[in-house]
C-alpha cells in the first residue's frame, strides 16, 4: 500500500464527514421554519416550498464543495511519498471544517426568510432576493477552504518535516478559521431578513448594512488564509 493512498482516504472521509454537518444542520433549520410557517399560513403553502428548495439549495453548496475535494482525494495516484500523503490529510481537514461554519451559517437566513413568509406571504419576493444575498456571502469562507485544499492537492511532493508540519498547520488554519465567519455571517444575515420581513420599504438599507457587516466579519477568514498560504508557501 503507497503511503499516500493511506492518507488521502483518511483526508477523503474526513471531507466529507465535517463537511456534511453544517449543511444539513442548516437545510434541516430552513425546513423546520418552513414546516412552522406552514402552520401559521397554509394558503401559502407553494410559496413556502418554493423557496424553502432555494434555499436548502444554497445551503448545499458546502457539502458539494466537500463532496468534490473527497473524490479528488479518493482517485488521487498513491506514491511512497509521506509529504504528499500529509497534503492530502491536511486538505481534508481544511475543507471538511471550513464547510461547518457555512452550511449553518447558511442555514440562518433560509429560516428566517421562512418566518417572515409565514408572517408576511405577500412579501415573499423581496424576502427571496435578499435572503440569496444574505447566503451567498455566507459561502465565502467555504471559497477560501477550498482554494487551500485544492492548493494543498495539488502540491510538488517534496519537503521535509518542517514543511509537512507547515502543510498540516495550513489545513487546520484554513479550517478552524472558516467556522466562525460563516457563522457570523450567518447571524447577520438572520436578522437583516427578519427587519425586512417587518417593513420591505427598508430593504435597501438593511441590505447595505448587512454586506458591510458581513464584509467585516470575513476579515478574520481572511488572515486564516493568509496565514495558511504563507504556511505553504513560505516555510
């Protein structure tokens, strides 16, 4: 068995064990508003469906962008190369635990568009855009995770215990730090669409407040990129 092929099944199932977590956590809380708004507003039972779909849709995003780095992993070529092999690791855990902050994070905005459906049917359009808004910046830090996993699989195989242990470093900095800005963002997208489920006249400038909120709250995702490709690149 090449040494490699050893880790990168690990990496492999590590993707993709994390990166469902989120995402389905996020899904099941849009589908568990919708369920509630239902009670609330039967007669807007396909309007409900309809967007509660989109929304679980976007949410999915993480898992599918874990999914994708688990089979490149699974089909990668097995060498005898132990640098390879943590690289491989090292990309797992970097997509596997950056995908749990945006699939929840996702998740926020898709029920609270759901509650306000529920409260306010006739708002449902203004609601729908500015809660796809709300979840696509969310899907940032799941961008960045996967940039690192893709630059860490695709790495010349060579170095030695420093450089494996820097790779190894990237993968947990990328990872750990996605998980709280897309949360964040989350957060702030939940509320944003509530307020604009309370009055749509304010959607406008709810919606600059929100991205400029969200914009800030990736900085932080930001420097955990930073630090990982300095950790690839440079040590």
């Amino acid at each position: 068995m090449m040494v490699s092929s050893l880790f990168s099944v690990i990496g492999s199932g590590i993707a993709m064990g994390l990166g469902s977590i989120g995402s389905a956590v996020g899904e099941g809380m849009i589908a568990m508003s919708a369920v509630e708004s239902l009670g609330r507003q039967p007669k807007a039972s396909a309007k409900l469906l309809r967007i509660m779909i989109i929304a679980q849709a976007v949410t999915e995003t993480a898992a599918i962008f874990a999914l994708v780095i688990s089979l490149l992993l699974l089909f990668q070529a097995g060498t005898d190369s132990l640098f390879k092999g943590i690289t491989y690791l090292s990309a797992g855990i970097a997509i596997g635990l950056g995908t749990i902050g945006a699939g929840l994070g996702a998740g926020l905005p898709g029920a609270s568009a759901m509650k306000g459906i529920g409260k306010q049917p006739r708002n449902s359009d203004v609601l729908t855009v500015h809660m796809i808004i709300g979840q696509a910046v969310t899907q940032t830090s799941t961008i960045f995770a996967l940039t690192v996993s893709l630059i860490l699989i695709m790495l010349a195989p060579t170095g030695g215990l420093l450089k494996m242990a820097a790779c190894l470093g990237a993968g947990f900095a990328m990872g750990f730090g996605a998980v709280g800005p897309g949360i964040g963002d989350g957060l702030v997208a939940r509320f944003a669409n509530l307020g604009v489920a309370r009055d749509p006249r304010n959607m406008g400038l709810l919606t600059r407040t929100m991205i400029i909120g969200q914009a800030i709250t990736e900085t932080t995702d930001i420097y955990a990129m930073v630090v990982s490709l300095i950790l690839i690149f440079v040590i």
